[in-house]
C-alpha cells in the first residue's frame, strides 16, 4: 500500500470519527434540552397542585420491569427538577432506594394507595413521579405521571418520545442487573421438603383484584400427622408476586370459602395422599404473572416456600 493509499484512509477515518462525535454531541444537546422541558412541565403541575416534597421513583416499562434506561430518565429529571427554581425539595434516590428496601415497597405496575401513603410518611413527601417506557420504531414514547401521595391519584402527566439512538437502545435492553428485560418466565415451581411434608405448587386464578392460589402438601412420613398453618396472622405468612410485592393471605384446605383475616387451620394428614390447600389474597396487582407462597407452620424448623406458582387466565 503506497503512503497515498494510507493518507486517503486515514482521511476516511477521520471523517467518520467527527462525523460521530458531532451526532453524539447533537442527540446529546437534543436529549438535556427534552429532559429540561419535560421537568419545566412537571414543575409547573406540581406547583399547581401545591405540592412541595417530591419523590422520582425509578421507570419501568409496561410490564413492570425496570431497566437502565428507566434508571437514567428517573436520576436525569431529578436533577432537573431539583434545579427549576421552583423551591421544591427532592428525595435523594440514594437514599429513596435504601427506603424501599427497608420498607419493602416497590413501585411497578399499579400504585397502591397504601404503598404510596407509607412512603409519604417514612420519606416526608407529598407527591410521587412514576414513569413508564414503551418502544415503538424509531423512537422511546415515554408517559411520566404526578400521583396525590396520600390518594395516589393523578394530578399531572407529561409525554414525550425520544429517538431511539444507539446509546437508547443499549439503555433500554438492559435490566436492572446488567441483564435483558425480555426475560423467559420462571421454570414452573418445583415441589420443596420441609420436616416431612412435601410442598407442591399449583396455580393462582384472577377474580376481579383478589386472586386464589392453590398448592398441596402430602404427609411424606408413615403415620398420620396433625400440624397448624398459619395465615399472615404469622408475621411470615404470605405470598410474594413477581413484582416482589407481598400480600397478606388467608387459608383453607378443601374449598374456597376462606377470608383473610383466618388465623390458621389445623388439619391431619395421612401418609403420602396429596391434600389441596388454597390461598386468598385481595387487591393485587392485576399484572402479575406468579407469585411464591410462604407459609409457616407451628413447630417446623423454617418456612415452607413454594416459588413460582403461575397465574392462569
């Protein structure tokens, strides 16, 4: 190759690298002049409903799965709003996040009311940003939502898309772990041993916002064996959507006529025979596709849990 030849080259390449850093720097310029617009709206419907402390919670997409790209808008319009000269004060995320892992809340799908009142009260706010991310083509449509902390209510909404850049695309493929939000469903639960029952799952039915669940347990021993299972009058008992939201359940073994508030049964079961047990939890979210029972049961050395019980329509 003659020093012709490899001067043109270099030239070429030259060319690309300015050509893709003045595209970088022009979706960049793009980008912070949305997000500060989109913050000026929001501040401006804050103010409105009077509200003054402000929390952003991370966004997730439809399903409720959070990824980097949710992470990055939620930290990127804190700043902004924190920054508007409107005088509000503004959770740190940091801090935000150790908040809901203390606490056990989550913030994906629908917003319970109590979910949202809890926060008001341990974090000291008065409203709620929430936001969710769709890909359509091109482009990332985004919905972001102002919710009433003490009703979670709507107050306010603001949509926007953004093109869907290389850096975006990188973003949005990417799970809070590092991994892909278009994850399989989990393997269909598998039966679990605890002290001599064995624990198998069944399936959870929607009616409305409650949900029955099923599992069984079978006496795994030789002789018959009487032992007491506590609903969430335990301070364990429960079932955990996929969300990682928990809700109270009561128990009933051989029909659905169980409420919750049940404080356990008690039941003896012959050796090796099967024995259905349902579940009944009320106002869950609709969105969930399984949940993981946990039950305990007096005098058994660790709880009974009983992972990936799916939803059927």
């Amino acid at each position: 190759m003659n020093i012709k030849t490899k001067a043109k080259r270099l030239f070429q390449r030259s060319i690309i690298f300015i050509i893709i850093g003045f595209t970088t720097q022009l979706f960049l310029f793009s980008f912070e002049k949305e997000i500060k617009t989109i913050s000026q709206e929001l501040a401006k419907k804050i103010e409105e409903a009077g509200k003054k402390s402000i929390a952003i919670v991370d966004f997730n997409d439809l399903q409720g799965n959070v990824m980097e790209l949710g992470r990055f808008l939620s930290e990127e319009l804190s700043v902004a709003i924190s920054s508007s000269g409107k005088g509000f004060e503004v959770v740190d995320r940091v801090h935000l996040k150790a908040i809901l892992k203390e606490h056990k809340l989550t913030f994906t799908g629908l917003i319970k009311k109590n979910s949202a009142q809890i926060l008001g009260k341990i974090a000291g706010v008065d409203a709620l940003i929430t936001g969710t991310i769709t890909s359509f083509g091109d482009s990332v449509r985004i919905t972001i939502k102002i919710l009433d902390i003490n009703s979670a209510k709507l107050i306010g909404a603001v949509t926007t898309n953004i093109p869907k850049t290389k850096a975006i695309e990188e973003l949005l493929g990417r799970g809070i772990g590092g991994g892909t939000t278009s994850l399989p469903p989990p393997p269909p639960g598998k039966n679990v041993e605890v002290d001599g029952f064995i624990f198998k799952p069944g399936v959870c039915e929607m009616s409305g916002g409650n949900i029955v669940c099923t599992f069984y347990i079978m006496n795994n021993g030789d002789k018959d064996r009487k032992i007491r299972i506590y609903s969430s009058s335990h301070e364990y008992s429960g079932i955990v959507d996929n969300f990682g939201d928990k809700y109270a359940i009561g128990l009933q073994i051989g029909s659905k006529g169980a409420r919750i508030g049940n404080d356990w049964i008690k039941e003896t079961f012959p050796p090796k025979l099967f024995v259905r047990v349902y579940i009944f939890a009320n106002e869950v979210d609709p969105k969930a596709t399984h949940y993981t029972a946990i039950i305990g049961i007096d005098g058994f050395t660790k709880l009974a849990t009983i992972r990936n019980i799916p939803v059927v329509k």
